[in-house]
C-alpha cells in the first residue's frame, strides 16, 4: 500500500494522485505530521512511503509508480516520444507552476502588491503563449506524466486571476488541451474531490 503525505491544498500532491489513480494504484492520505522531516528529510510534499521506501518530489513518486506498478501507462513508447513528455512535465514545474506561485502571496488584499500581480500576470500569459509550441510537437502524445499537474495550475489560474485583477490569456489550442485532459477519468476524479479544499483556501485567503 502506498501512504502519501499531502497538505490539502497542494497542487503537487493533486499531480500525483491524478497519476495514482489513473494507474489504478491503490493509496492512502497522510495530512503531513509534525515529524515530517524525520520521515521525509527531503520536506517537499508529496512524500510517498511504499512499504518502507521513503521517497519525495511528484516527479520522482510519478516516475517511480511508472517503473513500479502495472496499469496504463505514464509515459509513451519511443525514446523521443518519452522526452517529449518528460519535457511537457518540466515546463509545467519549472515555467507555468512558477509563474501562477508567484500570485499566491497576494491573494489576500492586505499582502497584495498590484506591481507583483502585472509582472506574474504576464509571465503566466508569456507560459501559456508559449506552451502552444510544446502542444504542438507533441501533439500526439496519449494522456501521460506530462499532464498530471497542469489541470490543477489550470483550476488554481481561474480563481486566483479574478481575485487578484489578473487578466488571463488562454490559447485556443491552450483551451482545447485543457478540455481533453479534464475529461481524463482520474483528473476529472481528482479535481471533484480537490476543488473544496482551493475553495476553503481562497475563503480564506479573501475573509
């Protein structure tokens, strides 16, 4: 059995769960414990302990349950098509991700900067302008490792923009990938159960 060590509202642990359910993996939830680090000395969450095997960060748990467990597969046939999604999960990480971070701190109207909300307002629109060139290169890559994390940066955009004044420019081919991949089974599974828990942190956040 694996036991996954989350926070509630933690797009990285919403990654890794789309791809534990699509991969038909059975798994339980840890709210992350004051010992955390003495459990996963790396801190990031998810963190993943599999029958004694400690591992963290959603890109390394995702490829270990590739390599692990049976089920559909994460990542295609072809050494090129692999990079290709590899290269979709990484621009999501180390880009998109990012960018939308960026706007967290500023969702409550005594944190925010308007100065901060222009410049992560045009880096989320300058990501998703150029996400359209990775859609089209792998344009037929099946449901993957590569789009495990994006629908929920996709669902955290929709409620952050509006309620930081954020205008948000989504690609046609942008808003096409995204229906596509929300009618996945497991996002679509995971995101009923984890949209409540962005919904009580923007409740919070606003007051």
């Amino acid at each position: 059995m694996i036991t996954l060590y989350t926070w509630a509202e933690s797009l990285y642990c919403a990654k890794v769960r789309i791809a534990l359910r699509h991969k038909g993996v059975a798994f339980r939830e840890v709210a992350k414990p004051e010992n955390y680090l003495d459990i996963v000395p790396q801190g990031s969450l998810p963190g993943m302990d599999h029958d004694g095997f400690i591992l963290g960060d959603s890109e390394a748990i995702i490829e270990y349950l590739e390599e692990r467990f049976d089920g559909p597969p994460l990542l295609p046939e072809g050494i090129e098509a692999r990079a290709r999604m590899r290269e979709r999960a990484r621009y999501h990480d180390t880009r998109l991700e990012p960018a939308l971070r960026g706007l967290f701190p500023h969702v409550a109207p005594s944190g925010r900067d308007p100065a901060v909300v222009v410049r992560q307002e045009a880096e989320i629109n300058k990501h998703l302008g150029r996400f359209v060139g990775q859609l089209a290169a792998g344009a037929d890559l099946p449901f993957g490792l590569g789009d495990c994390g994006l629908p929920a940066s996709f669902a955290w955009i929709d409620l952050i923009a509006p309620a930081v004044g954020a205008d948000i420019i989504w690609p046609e081919q942008v808003r096409a990938y995204r229906a596509r991949v929300e009618a996945v089974p497991a996002v679509a599974e995971e995101m009923t159960a984890y949209r409540p828990h962005m919904l009580e942190w923007m409740a919070r956040k606003l007051g």
